[in-house]
C-alpha cells in the first residue's frame, strides 16, 4: 500500500494545463466548477458554451481520456476554461483533488459530462440561496434525476449490522437533510472546507470506498453533508452502479474511519484492534501489522481533529443527531 496522504493533493501528478488566460466575462457566483469527462460527448461545445454562460467564477475541464476528441480546438473556442490532462493513470478524486486546488471560488460544483448541463443549472440568486441555507456544509448534494426525469436515490445512512458497518439507502428527501455521502461525487463542495480534510486519498483507487472515505471523514471530524432540493441535476445517459466490493481499498477505509475510537477529546488507535484487523485482511501477519501501523500514525497526526467515532456516527444518525 501506498502511504496515506497527510496533506491536500500531496501526491504530484504528471500533467498538462491549457487554456484559462482570459477571466470569464461577466462572472457572477463565487463558484467554479470541475467538469469530469469521460465519454467525448458529441454535445461538448453545447456543454462548455452552456457553462460559460451560466456566470462562475471559473470553469475547469478534467481530461482524462485526451485522445478522444481535439482539445486544442476546445482551447481555442473557450480561452477562460482551464483544461487539465493527466499523463499518467488517476482515479476521481485524484480529478476532483487537481481540480479543488485549480479552482478560484469559495465554492466548487463537481459535475461530469454524462449530465445534461444547460445554461440555466444554477442562477446567482438559487446559489446565494442554496449556501446561504446549507448551514456550513462541507458539501451540498443537488437532487439527481435520471434521463426519463425519475429521482434517483440520494440519502444514504450507515447503520451497524452484526457489528459489521453497512449504508443503506433512503427515498425520502427534504431540503437540509443530511446524507452520508455524495452519489457519483456529486456535490457543491465548500473548497476551504475540503482542502482542510485533506480531499479525497488516492491510495483508495475504488471510487465508491474512496468517496465514501473522504465523506466519513468529514462527518467524523465534525463537518457536513447536506441534501438540497433547490437545485436539481439530470444524467442524459445510464446511472453509474456502485461497486462495493470489499477489497484493499474497503480495508484501508475500515483502518481510517472505523477502527479509530473517540476518547475524551481525541481519536485513538487500540492495540487490540489489530486483531480484528488481521482476521480481515488477507495480507499475512507482517503485511497487516505494516498497514495497520500506518493507519495508526495518520491517526495520531490527526487524532484532535476527530470530533466522533464511527459507533457515535451511527448512533447519532439513528437518534436523528446528524444534523
């Protein structure tokens, strides 16, 4: 395993950077957005001048398959869009992590290009309103809808099943209500906010455990994730299935966020803990204690920053604490 980042964006990634030498033209939000494309969409001048219009702050492209249509044009047609290639393999949240530390706002909405994104995806006037109703939130998840315009399922709660953390998933949604985590990663994230959780660990390379990872986290360190049903976002195309099979990157998620305990003011490491961890891991004795002693010395540079446990976490959500 890869050490576990103790800072933002600690891991270099080889990159190119295009575009962005002219300020937007009648920016109105203090908001940018990451756009995460994957499917060299057809639609993608319709989509970028359609972001241009809606007045962010800054608009930052993430191009992970390059080859799939000509950028050079695109940098060509839109000079205050920020288009980033990666030269080497990366996940979401390394797309997300480069695109939070490129970004110029206070807020940033992550969005991908299998949505329909029009010129009227979020007005001044609704983002004002939508922040200033977030109560401080680390990130505010819009509704999701598919493209026959049925919603999506969007509130998750965990839930401990013989003594085994789980998430389930729940229909009912109403503005302000709390959720686990963000679908898809999907969210206006407070950027201040996410850079101080340290974004998303590129050592998770499975994208569900590592959303869910940086999304506990944050509520085990005292922040929020909030519903909003004042803005709504609709896929043009299929859902994207989440893959939760438990594999090294869920171990290494259960090592940050489940096995750190809450004592007086701070998060602590049992020993005994390791134990369990071994009978989990399929790693062998000496690999385990390795992995198991890294976590806990992430832990411990980060131990006042816990405001809960995941026992608590739990316990609050089926209390209606959450909030």
């Amino acid at each position: 395993m890869n050490t576990i980042p103790s800072i933002f964006n600690e891991r270099q990634i080889n990159m190119t950077v295009l575009g962005g030498t002219e300020v937007p033209s009648g920016k109105k939000m203090n908001i940018s957005v990451v756009l995460i494309n994957s499917l060299g969409s057809h639609f993608r001048i319709q989509m970028l001048e359609n972001l241009v219009k809606c007045g962010f702050k800054s608009v930052v492209s993430m191009e992970p398959n390059p080859n799939s249509y000509n950028i050079e044009e695109f940098v060509s047609r839109f000079p205050s869009i920020r288009f980033i290639v990666p030269l080497e393999p990366v996940t979401d949240g390394d797309l997300i992590n480069i695109g939070m530390a490129e970004s110029c706002a206070d807020y940033v909405l992550v969005v991908r290009d299998s949505f329909h994104l029009n010129s009227s995806l979020l007005t001044p006037n609704l983002a004002d309103n939508i922040i200033k109703s977030s109560d401080n939130a680390f990130c505010i998840v819009p509704r999701l809808l598919s493209c026959e315009k049925q919603g999506l399922p969007i509130r998750f709660i965990p839930y401990a099943s013989h003594s085994k953390f789980r998430v389930e998933t729940e229909s009912s949604v109403y503005d302000g209500m709390p959720t686990l985590y963000p679908f898809d990663f999907i969210g206006l994230y407070n950027r201040q906010k996410f850079m101080q959780l340290g974004g998303f660990d590129y050592t998770i390379t499975s994208s569900y455990w590592q959303n869910l990872d940086l999304a506990v986290r944050a509520w085990l360190w005292g922040e929020k994730i909030l519903l909003s049903t004042l803005f709504q976002l609709e896929y043009a195309g299929e859902i994207p299935v989440e893959d939760r099979t438990v594999n090294v990157s869920s171990l290494r998620f259960y090592l940050k966020n489940l096995v750190p305990k809450f004592k007086e003011d701070h998060g602590v490491v049992p020993a005994s803990a390791f134990i369990g961890y071994l009978f989990r891991s399929n790693s062998g004795f000496f690999e385990s204690r390795k992995e198991f002693l890294e976590a806990r010395r992430w832990i411990e540079k980060n131990k006042y920053r816990f405001r809960m446990d995941g026992s608590e976490l739990i316990k609050n959500w089926s209390m209606g604490k959450e909030k």
